[in-house]
C-alpha cells in the first residue's frame, strides 16, 4: 500500500459542491450548513483531523464556499474562503466549542432564510433561520461516487484485507477477542499511514457478531469479523469468517458453501435497474430455513462516507441499483451448531454492464 491515503480531486470537489447547489435550488433553500468532517472532506479536499474541535461548510447557493476550522494557513484545496474560529485558551478546550463555532459563523449565515442541514445544529443557531433537514437527499445526491472517492474507498479496503491477514496470522484458540481487536486495529493503521477516521464493527467467536470482549476464542468456534475501515471519512465494510482452529467441521463447511453461491449469485446479477429489494428476496429465499439455520439480516447497503448508505438492500426499502454505487453484500447464516454462524462481505463498484469487485482477501474459513 501507498505509505498515505490518495487525495480527493479538488476538480471532482468543486463538481459536488455544483451538485448541492442543485439540490439547494430543488429544495429552495438558500445555503447548505455541513457539520460533519466527512462531509467537509468530500466536498473540499480539506481533512480535519482533530475529532475534538468541529468544522463546518457553508454552500450558498449563490457565492463562495466557505470552510470554517480552527488553525491559520490550511491547505484547503476546494473551498473558496477559509474562516478561523478558537476553540481554546491556552492549550485548554473551552466548555462550549459549538458556541464558539456558531459565533464564528452566525454573521455569515445572516442573510440566509432557509439553511439545508444534514443534522446537528448549534443551539446558538436553531432559532436564526429556518433549518431544513436535508440528510435524505444528500445521502442520495452522493451515492453515485466519483472517480476520486473510489479511489479512497479502495484504499480503505485494501487496510481492512491487511487487518484480515494480521486475523488469519493470529487467531488461534485462547487468544482473546480484545488481543484480537487490538492486533487488527494495530494493522489497519499501519497500513493506512494515519490515524483511522473510523473502526469496527464485529470482533467476536462463537456469535454473529458484536463488540469485542476479554473472552477467549474456543476451538470449534467460528470468529465473524465484519470490519469497517474509516480513512478520512470514507469507510470500507467487509467481512470474513475464520475457523478459530483451523478445522471446521463438516456443518460449518456446508453453510460456507451456501453462503457462498449465495454471495455468487448476487456478483453475478448485480447491475444498474436490477431491485435491491427483489435481489434481497432471492438470497432470502435460498439461506433462511436451510437446514433449520437463519439469515436474520439484511443483504447489504452501500458504502462511502456513512457506515450504510443508499441504496440498501432490505425489504424495507425498494431501491435499485445504480452505475457508480459502491455497496457491501453480506449474506449469512446462523445456528447452534454451527457456532454460531458466518457472514461473507465483498465490496463491489456497480458499473454499466455489472460489478467490479474491489475486495481481493480469500473466503475460506
């Protein structure tokens, strides 16, 4: 791996502020206030690092672009002005950064009405404009990615395979979930070249899934790890299941095989106007009840800058597929016997004609 994440394209940046703007003029809204520094990254090239102090970015509709982040002289490839505020005094962290953040803002945002948010609006701020939630079209705006963000997205993956190989190394009976969990993390950053902007999700034996305990591993026990990967805001999920001692039993093997062709299947018909929801259905139909085990979850979702985005694969909702989606698929199964069960995730890039898988690391248990 490169020794520190690809950059964004301020090109492809200045291209997704264009589109929040068009999504500001559908809504009839005068600007778009974002609060979180993914977004902030997306649509700016400019990566906060500090997760104690907040950024903002405000996107009028007609005007300049403005970050606003504490610090002098930042490189901000893709904003058009940079606004400071301080969070602290002397070192010290004051006991309201929003309402030093809100401050720093509040007269720039004066001559605007109707403010898109995607959540979180400062106190000091709710009652000086009329807030409009707009986290459900933006999500949507975003969902096709751009060339750049791929790019960043591969990345990540690639630090989740390195963390699966550091698994495969270590994993053996008596090793401890958190020994585990910790082992992986230690790997995944040094693989990224920074400090991981996310991490998770499940580091446990002998269950679906679930944060990471003292609990030792146990032979005959099946390890689902399902990780997610954050590098500057944009997230890999993907998932492996590994016998503890190496020696699956003939019950463990036969479901693996299952959730196999299952996630086969979907490889295979994935594609744009294809339904989410009917693919969902299928899998569905080929894992839950077979040979008295469950498949309790959903199919999948997509990926980017939230842990889920659209589209998702879930009866709940009836999305379809898009050429530029980048979405997680994770078929499983559980049961007793199998202790407990196993999932396989591969992260696919939708594109005209199919998919371009993006995730290399082997299946096997």
């Amino acid at each position: 791996m490169n020794t520190l994440p690809p950059a964004l394209d301020p090109k492809s940046c200045h291209s997704r502020q264009e589109a929040v703007r068009g999504l500001l003029q559908e809504q009839q809204l005068d600007a778009a206030l974002f609060l979180n520094r993914n977004y902030v990254h997306a649509l700016t090239a400019y990566w906060h690092e500090q997760s104690l102090t907040p950024v903002a970015l405000i996107v009028p509709l007609n005007g300049k672009t403005i970050l606003v982040a504490p610090g002098e002289n930042l490189d901000v490839p893709a904003a058009d002005e940079h606004l400071s505020y301080h969070p602290q005094e002397r070192c010290t962290l004051v006991e309201n950064i929003p309402a030093r953040l809100s401050a720093a803002i509040s007269q720039t945002l004066a001559p605007f009405k109707r403010i898109g948010t995607t959540g979180g609006v400062p106190t000091a701020l709710v009652e000086l404009h009329e807030w409009i939630d707009i986290a459900t079209e933006y999500q949507n705006l975003r969902r096709c990615k751009y060339p750049d963000e791929v790019e960043v997205l591969r990345y990540a993956i690639q630090a989740t395979e390195v963390a699966y190989a550091e698994a495969r190394n270590i994993l053996t009976p008596g090793l401890s979930e958190l020994s585990l969990y910790t082992s992986m993390q230690s790997a995944a950053i040094n693989a990224v070249g920074e400090p991981l902007s996310a991490w998770g999700n499940d580091f446990r034996s002998g269950e679906p899934g679930g944060f990471p305990r003292q609990r030792p591993a146990a032979a005959g026990e099946i390890a689902v790890l399902d990780i997610g990967v954050g590098v500057r805001g944009y997230r890999s999920d993907l998932c492996r299941s590994f016998s503890v001692d190496r020696k699956p039993t003939d019950v463990q093997l036969k479901a693996h095989a299952r959730v196999f062709e299952a996630l086969d299947h979907a490889e295979k018909n994935i594609k744009p106007a294809t339904s989410c929801k009917k693919l969902f259905e299928d899998i569905h139909t080929q894992l839950d009840g077979w040979n008295g085990y469950s498949f309790y979850h959903h199919l999948g979702h997509a990926i980017g800058l939230d842990a889920h985005e659209t589209p998702r694969l879930n009866p709940y909702w009836d999305d379809t597929f898009q050429a530029g989606d980048v979405v997680a698929v994770e078929p499983g199964l559980y049961g007793e016997d199998l202790r407990a069960g196993l999932r396989l995730e591969q992260n696919f890039l939708v594109t005209e004609t199919g998919v371009e898988r993006l995730s290399n690391f082997p299946l096997e248990l």
